[in-house]
C-alpha cells in the first residue's frame, strides 16, 4: 500500500498553521530598492526638487505675496533656500505641540545666510549689515553653525535680497533643507601659527561643485560637515567631520569622522580611522553624501540622520561600501588627530603667522544687531582689516591687526557691545532662537542667556573657571545642549505656585573631546534636576559656588560633576 504524503492532522483542533517568517520592513533606502515616498517630506521632495521653488518665488510669491505660497513649498521646499516661517507672536510654549503648523507661523521669515568656513570679507559684512536694517528690522543673530540669521523676512523682499547677497559673494542656497548644509571650518585657517595645512582650498570646492547640485539636493534629511586642521569646531556632532593630522610616512592630511548627531538621540561621531590629503577631501565628502543620500533611512523621519546607519553598519562595514562602491579605492589608514593642552575659541588678543594678530570677540549668546555690524564694519575698517570671521560658538574674530593696534581695537570693539575680554559666563554661554521666533520652541533662550549672564557677572564677576552654559528652547539640541558643562533643554516645570511655567531639564559635565584629557560624552541627566526660568540664575550661581569651593587643584567643572554627590548638583 502506498503512504500517503500529506502529513497527519493534528491532534489539537485549536492550532493554527505555522505562519511564514516575516519578511522585515524596509527603511526607505533608495540602494535597496524602497524608493516609494515613505513620508510627507519625501513626497514633497519626489513631486518637484525644491531647489525649484526659487523660480516660484520670484516670479510668483515675492509679487503676490504671502497668501499665494503654495503649502507644501512654504512648509517645505523653502527650506532649501534658508527659509522658514517665524512663530507667530504671543503664543505660549504650551501650544507649542498641539497647534498646526499654519496656527503656529506667522507670515514673515527667518532667513539663513550660509557663510562657509566662517569667512567675511569686509564687504560682505556690510552687505549683511544693509539687509539688516533694511529688511530684518535690524536682527542678525550669529549662530553655532556660522550663519548669520535673520528674522522678520518678507518673501516680497527675498529677490532684492538675494541680488545683495550674491553680488558680494554669499547665498542661502541649501542653508536649510534634507541637503548639504554650511560647511563649518576653523575660523582662524589661513592665518593660525599651529596650523600646518589650510582647508579652505577644500571647503571652497565642495561648496562650488556640489552647494546647489541636485544630486545631493534630496538627502534623507539635513547633512551636516566640518572641516578643519585645527581641534576648534564641535567635530564630534557633525555627520562628517575631516581633521587635521600629520602621516608619519605621507605628511599632513585629514582624519575622518562620521555619523555625529545630537538632537532627541544624540550620537557621537566615530572615526573611520583612515588618512586623506587635501586634494582628495572633497570626493571623500562626496562619497560620504552619496552613501548617506542611497542607504540612509527615509521611512521614518526621526531616523533618518546618517548617525543611525553608522550605528547600524558599523565603522568597517561603512568603510568599505565607500571605498568600494563610491571611491574606487582603498584609502590609506592613518594616525588619530593629536588634541591641544587645552580647548580652543580663540576669543582675546593671539599672534598670526604671519606676525599680524586678531582679535576674538564675544557678543552676549551670539545676539547681534544690523547696527551693530555696521558699526563692527567701521571699527574693523579704521584698524586696517578687511576680514572677519564668525566662529561656531557665536563668536567673531577681526583678523591682520597690526600688533601696534590691538588695544585700541580692543576697546572699540567694547565701546559697540563686542568684548574682547569677556567674563566667564560671557565667553561660555550659547543660546538658540528660542520661543521669539521659532515655532518649535516651547522656552524664551535669547533674552533668559542675557540675564543669566548679567546676573552672574554681578555676583560672580572673578570666577576663575570656564564653564559652557547651552541654553535650548526645545529637545532639538541646536545649542547642542548634550555636550556642555550645563546644559539647559528648555520644557514647561511646575512652579512654586503649582502651575505650568517655563523652565530647563538640567544636563551637567557634558563636553566633546577638544583637549587632551576630555572624554567626550553627554551631560549627566538626575532624576527631576529641573529649574523654573525665573529661578535659574540662582540655580547656577548655587552650582558654581559649591564647584569653587570642593574642587580639588586642577579639577574640571565636567568631572567634579561625576565625582560628586548627586545632592551637591540640585
């Protein structure tokens, strides 16, 4: 008798066949093959590139006005031109999360001007004075990217906007946007003792070849990158950051870092471990840009930093998929950057190369004015400059002063609100836009850093120690709040009275790896370490004083955080 091949029922009338494995969920990436619009913000990207809009604006929206942006460019797609819509007034960081975006806007824009490198020609800087008072009603906020940022922006106004800017050199191209953005570099290159090779060359031809190229105009979000011989940019929270080494055999060239992010998840950038000259920087960036535009996450928005697919693969395996498939080549493996005794910011008075010296000042949180500028214009003019540069710790710096003219710099500088011998809370203190204008803040930062920082100078004015102090209005970490000696993420607390009011969730010793003897890594978060606004000088003033007083000889702010009790930090 033959045995029949269909298997036995079983015994148990209840269980179910047994379910083929699911197949895991795509994340978007255009390499494997999952190209259908995963998002909203994919779907804008797919339906026209955004580097088209500019066409619409000045052709349609800069002469209809306001209510003619179409809402997906508004929204979306001006973003690659440096623009986004500012909060509107008198609305409170508690509907902050539950308004719609056209609730929350109001019908005037900030606008970013890219200045890669930092770098400003005296010309520049007053064209950007002009736009200023002309068209900003006199802001210009410095930020920690080294954009100048203004508010109060009419799309009528962007034509004759752009038409300044571009006649002197700048744009706005891709200063915001799921795209390449400002490209930090060292404010002092060209002109620092300790450096060995100048970047610039490098910056200047990434930014010709690929600002604007459409190849990299549809990134699964913003692409952040830092380039620099010197240890003074934040090159750990960048996607890509090249720094400066010398090959014993090779001579000097770049260290690479990639996936570094810090926002709602933040990340530390790893090193790829290999050794590039100069000449080659910009395809290695491009190679980096491509791998992140064709195997970066696009299903899901908040995963679509380059971090997590560096997390995900791993240094080695990123390694080799660019050297494979993007570069061609295998690249040479190199020694890691020697870092310096101690931080970098280049405020004060130091020495060029070239015997010439600038001169690094400090306005309060990177607030400045259109005036302001064009007063710093004239002052950098009479003292035979023609150069300035901004630096990513909303700082500038009046480059080729003769030795002869520092002081009376010095104190013109001053007598224009620019300190050249800031205080410590002046000198460490960064805020970002905060709840004046932007739509995602839920906290004041601008206007709360200036009081903080007065009110410290006051009853602190000899501390002798450098504490960072980053001030948030949201969990966005735009003053990279993760990575300061206090770090302040702004939130709604519960007041003395039990009502909602603004405060800070408190992160402390924090900091990246920019000196010998700093393990980078992010603040240290206690359970309910919360202050309202109104009580946060008092708060840091508080902190500052049991750090004085307990510190042993030569004692970080960052590690007498670790070291201590958890009582002594509230």
């Amino acid at each position: 008798m033959a045995v029949s091949s269909i298997p036995a029922r079983s015994e148990d009338p209840t269980a179910r066949p047994a379910r083929a494995p699911r197949r895991p969920r795509g994340e978007g990436q255009w390499a494997l093959g999952h190209r259908e619009p995963l998002n909203p913000n994919e779907r804008i990207k797919k339906d026209d590139d955004p580097l088209n809009v500019r066409a619409r604006i000045e052709t349609i929206y800069a002469h209809r006005g306001f209510a003619s942006i179409d809402p997906q460019d508004l929204r979306g797609r001006f973003r690659w031109w440096g623009l986004y819509t500012q909060r509107k007034a008198g609305i409170d960081g508690g509907r902050t999360a539950v308004l719609e975006p056209h609730e929350l806007e109001d019908e005037f824009f900030m606008l970013r001007v890219r200045i890669d490198g930092g770098q400003l020609s005296l010309a520049q800087l007053r064209v950007i004075a002009d736009i200023s008072r002309e068209f900003a009603r006199d802001t210009a906020d410095i930020t920690d990217r080294q954009n100048i940022q203004y508010h109060w922006i009419r799309v009528e106004d962007m034509p004759e906007i752009w038409r300044r800017l571009e006649s002197v050199g700048l744009q706005t191209t891709e200063a915001c946007g799921d795209c390449p953005r400002i490209v930090l570099g060292s404010p002092v290159a060209g002109v620092a003792r300790d450096e060995v090779l100048d970047p610039t060359p490098a910056i200047d031809e990434i930014v010709s070849r690929y600002v604007g190229d459409k190849q990299f105009s549809n990134l699964p979000r913003k692409f952040k990158t830092s380039i620099s011989w010197l240890v003074d940019t934040p090159y750990e929270s960048n996607d890509i950051a090249f720094l400066g080494v010398d090959h014993p055999e090779h001579g000097p060239g770049f260290d690479v870092w990639v996936g570094g992010g810090l926002s709602t998840n933040p990340m530390l950038a790893k090193r790829l471990g290999v050794w590039v000259p100069l000449a080659e920087v910009p395809d290695v960036w491009a190679g980096v840009v491509g791998i992140f535009r064709d195997y970066g996450y696009r299903r899901l928005r908040h995963r679509a930093r380059l971090k997590f697919l560096v997390a995900d693969w791993g240094v080695e395996r990123f390694r080799e998929v660019l050297e494979k498939d993007y570069l061609g080549r295998t690249l040479l493996d190199g020694p890691a950057p020697i870092l310096p005794s101690k931080p970098v910011d280049h405020v004060g008075v130091h020495e060029q190369a070239d015997g010439r010296h600038y001169v690094g000042a400090a306005p309060v949180v990177g607030r400045v004015s259109g005036a302001q500028l064009s007063q710093l214009a004239d002052v950098v003019e009479a003292h035979g400059s023609d150069r300035v540069r901004l630096t990513p710790y909303q700082k500038l710096l009046v480059l080729d002063v003769p030795a002869e003219r520092t002081e009376s710099l010095v104190d013109a500088l001053r007598g224009i609100g620019l300190e050249a011998r800031p205080s410590a809370w002046r000198r460490g203190t960064m805020a970002c836009t905060g709840i004046e204008y932007c739509k995602l803040a839920i906290v004041e930062t601008k206007a709360r850093g200036e009081e903080l920082v007065a009110r410290l100078e006051q009853r602190l004015r000899d501390f002798d120690a450098d504490i960072s102090i980053h001030i948030n209005g949201c969990p966005n970490a735009c003053a990279r709040t993760q990575v300061a000696d206090i770090g302040l993420k702004g939130q709604l607390v519960v007041g003395p009275d039990g009502r909602q009011v603004e405060g800070f969730q408190v992160h402390l010793g924090g900091g990246l790896g920019m000196a010998q003897g700093q393990t980078a890594g992010f603040g240290r978060k206690l359970r309910g370490l919360k202050t309202t606004a109104e009580e946060l000088p008092e708060y840091v003033e508080r902190l500052a004083r049991r750090y004085l007083a307990s510190r042993s000889e030569g004692e970080t702010f960052a590690n007498w955080v670790i070291r201590v009790d958890e009582e002594e930090l509230r």
